[in-house]
C-alpha cells in the first residue's frame, strides 16, 4: 500500500464518524424504543467511537500520522459528538443546555488551540480531553442504550440519565478551564 494510499485511509476512518453520527441522529429522531431501528441508532453510536480509537492507532501502525492529522480528528470529534447530542437533545434523551456546553467546550478550545501555536506551543492532546472525550462517548452510548432498551415512560425522571448529563458537563467543564489554564502558562524554554 502507497504512503498516500495510507494515509488517505486514515483520514477517511477519521471522517467516517460525521456522516455516521447524521445517520444516527436521523434514525434517533424517527426510531421508537424497543423496535430495531433504536438498535441501530446504538450500533451506530459505538461504530462512530471505535473510529475515534482506531484512527490514531492505524495511523501510528501504518505510519501516516501528520499534522493535518492531529488537527483534523480533534475536529471530527466535535462534528461527530455535537451532531449526537443535538439527536439526542431533539428526541428529549438529555437536555438541551448540554448541547450548549459542549459546542462552548469545542469552540473554545479549537480557539485555545490557536493560540497555542501563535505562541509557538504545541497543541497537544490533553488527559482532560481525552476524559472528555470518553465521557461523552460513553454517556451518548448509556443515554441512547437507555432509551432503546428501555420504555420512555419515567425516562427523563430517572436518576441514570441525570448522572450521566452531570458527569458530561462537568467533565466538559472541566476540559475547558484545563486547556484555558494550559494556553496562558508561559511558554517553557
């Protein structure tokens, strides 16, 4: 396999996870519980977070990883996640003020990032993304498995869904503040 023809793999891995996550929040938005097309909306889900994993380990085995790389997943994440969440935020499965931190979190730190290469800093993946990351991935997974597994009645008063918005924002918080503190550190010598 050509060096291009690896490295274009990588990136189409990468993407795979934007127009997968439309497909999910459409089929989301149609799909009732207990019937397979709310199954589906699940497998499309952990499809879209293995994409996540597996992009950087196939570009560091096939040894295509690149700055364009490295810039772009972050990206795709954002795509990805936030389109799931407005799905899930339009069918009622998690509110919609999560959304909004989320898309605060995303922008900010694509912001964030920014700087950090003005200033000559590489931007670099942080522990607190990575925590996001899962806790997002993971929560969409819980939030859309409850809902599909599951009858609505009782849904939003259950105490499983609230813990898991909870845990999404302040993790997404605290990413946030964690890469704003790390963008106005000095830079090292």
């Amino acid at each position: 396999m050509s060096e291009k023809a690896r490295y274009l793999l990588v990136q189409y891995v990468t993407v795979a996870r934007v127009p997968l996550a439309m497909v999910a929040a459409v089929v989301l938005y149609v799909a009732r519980p207990l019937e397979w097309p709310s199954y589906v909306v699940v497998a499309l889900l952990a499809v879209c977070e293995l994409t996540d994993i597996f992009d950087g380990l196939l570009a560091r085995r096939l040894g295509s990883s690149s700055r364009f790389g490295a810039l772009f997943d972050p990206y795709c994440d954002s795509m990805s996640r936030l389109i799931i969440f407005f799905g899930l935020a339009a069918r009622g499965l998690c509110p919609h003020w999560l959304f909004l931190v989320m898309a605060l979190r995303d922008v900010s730190v694509a912001y964030i990032r920014i700087m950090y290469i003005l200033s000559g800093k590489q931007p670099g993946a942080r522990l607190s993304g990575k925590a996001k990351a899962w806790a997002q991935g993971l929560g969409a997974l819980v939030l859309a498995g409850l809902w599909a597994f599951a009858e609505t009645r009782g849904f939003g008063s259950h105490w499983a869904p609230t813990t898991v918005v909870i845990l999404i924002a302040l993790v997404t918080l605290w990413s946030l503040l964690d890469y704003f503190d790390a963008a106005r550190q000095p830079k090292e010598a």
